[in-house]
C-alpha cells in the first residue's frame, strides 16, 4: 500500500484551482457536473482508504473480532506509520459515516415534511401558498412529481414578466434535478472537508445553471436578473427548513451581474491553453490518481491480509 492509501486524502486540494475558476469560466452546467463528478470521486476514494486504514487499526486493538493474522507485523508494514494512522482511521471514518448519515436522514426528513404539508394543495406542478412571508422553492418528487412551492406575499412582489422567470428558474431545478448534484457535493464534503470548496461551487454553479435556463426560456435576461434581485431583497432568507435550504442561493449580486453581461458559451470542455482548462484537466488528473491510489491499497491490502489468514 505504501503512501498511496494517503494520496486520496489529501489529493482533493488539487481540485481547488477549478473549483474557483470554473464559476466563471465555464458554462455553469458543464461546471455543475464536472465539479460534481470530481467531488464524488474523490470522496469515495478517500473514504474507501479510510476504511482500508480502519481495518489495519482495529485489528491491533485487544478483544476485536478480527481474525488473529490481521495484526501480524506483516500486514502492518503494508501501511506506514500503522500504529497511528490505523488507530485515528477509526474515529475519522465513524465521524465521516455519522456527518453523511445525518446529512441524508435531514433531507429525507425536510423532504417528507414538505410533502406531507402540501398533500392537500391542489395543482400538479405549482402551489401557490397564503402566506405573509415571501419565499419559493423547488420540491422534488420521483418520476416527474415534482412541485413548484411559491407563497403568495412573493408572487404579489413581482410582475408578471418576473413571475414567469421565478417559475422557469425554480422549473430548471426540478427538470435538470439540481437536488442531487447538491446532495452529492454536501455528502462528499463530509466526507473529506478539502472537498468544502467543490460545495461551494457547485451550490452557486447549479444556481447560475437555473438563471440561465430561465433567461433562456424567457427571452430576457434582465427580466430574469430583476426577478433574481427583488426575490432576495424580498425573502433575505428561507423562514422554514426546505429542500432548497441544503444550499444557499449562492451570492446573488454575482449572479444578477452574470445576466446583465452575456451568455456564457455551452463548452462541453475547456480548452486546455487556459487557465481554467489546465485547472480541469489537473482535476480530473487528480481524481484518476485518487481512485488508481485506492484501488491499488484495495487490492493490496486484501492479498496481505488473505495470506495473513490461516486457512
């Protein structure tokens, strides 16, 4: 295993350089995913290096139901520094395993608890709700059930022309289903906190990704930054726990100033002669070392530890 059981720890921060350009320099979807897909290979890596430590850890404590050969020197030597990288992989991987566990019990929990309040309100796609505090988002819902949950102190807020980009921006979330990239950022966060910045990325890309789809659907980029501005100067902030409160709205001054300029190009990739190429390209690099390091102390460990154990 040598070194490489560590690599994947620590090689998140080569995602740091993209995880700050591309919310400028990239199509916000092609962003969106591409952080993504980093973020969640790198977490399972890191976390499956965890446990491959944790293993090594535990078999060197008194009463543990691992087989005896596991805490021979031979398997011990596979991971250097054993005797204090394998003991603080256990309290790391169950600190992990309780921050992922709670992250998805809250939104399985928020998830139900909006639903269950909305079960008796008519219309398919969008409720409209009687309340004095101005707030919208966008519930999800398997096989095409999702909702669009408004209150009516917003909906009174806005023009028509900025209601229609409300709904095309909160419809965006729901049909490019932005809940999972942003569920999947927050648990590989947890995971591996050098993954923190990949979170915060991926909350504002996933909000841009809307705003441009709503500009798109609605033919008026200014109608859609009006709408983004007096909505946040409208509802500062979300009065109950929501699916959209896992993430923020991402920094809106920010965005409104992106739809006042003009629309970014659809790049599928970055060229490699920028800045932000080169920052991808050294992300990706990043994340195949991570999982070539992991499956590699995988590998290695189970040959140790299968000619550790008496048949």
């Amino acid at each position: 295993m040598g070194v490489f059981v560590f690599l994947p720890l620590v090689l998140p921060l080569s995602a740091w350089p993209v995880a700050r350009l591309a919310e400028t320099r990239l199509h916000p979807r092609t962003a969106t995913r591409l952080l993504t897909a980093v973020a969640v290979v790198m977490a399972v890596c890191s976390t499956l290096c965890l446990a491959l430590l944790m293993v090594v850890g535990t078999a060197q404590l008194p009463g543990n139901p691992l087989p005896d050969g596991w805490s021979d020197p031979e398997v011990r030597a596979a991971v250097p520094h054993d005797e204090v990288a394998g003991r603080a992989a256990i309290p790391a991987l169950a600190v992990v395993t309780a921050a992922c566990a709670r992250t998805l019990w809250r939104h399985r929990r928020v998830t139900r608890r909006a639903r269950r309040a909305l079960a008796g309100v008519p219309a398919p796609t969008v409720a409209v709700l009687p309340d004095d505090t101005p707030y919208a988002y966008a519930l999800p819902g398997g096989r095409g059930r999702g909702r669009i949950v408004v209150t009516t102190a917003l909906v009174a807020g806005l023009t028509s022309a900025e209601r229609r980009a409300l709904f095309a921006h909160e419809r965006a979330h729901l049909t490019a289903r932005h809940h999972r990239h942003l569920l999947a950022a927050h648990l590989a966060a947890r995971a591996n906190p050098f993954l923190r910045p990949l979170r915060t990325a991926v909350v504002y890309t996933a909000e841009r990704w809307a705003d441009e789809e709503a500009a798109r659907a609605v033919g008026d980029r200014r109608t859609v930054a009006r709408a983004i501005g007096k909505a946040a100067l409208l509802a500062p902030r979300t009065p109950v726990p929501t699916v959209a409160a896992l993430a923020a709205t991402g920094p809106v001054p920010r965005r409104v100033a992106a739809l006042l300029a003009p629309a970014p190009a659809a790049r599928t990739w970055p060229s490699a002669f920028t800045s932000v190429g080169l920052a991808a390209w050294g992300a990706a690099v990043g994340a195949l070392v991570s999982a070539m390091s992991s499956a590699n102390s995988a590998v290695t460990l189970f040959l140790v530890l299968q000619a550790a154990t008496p048949l």
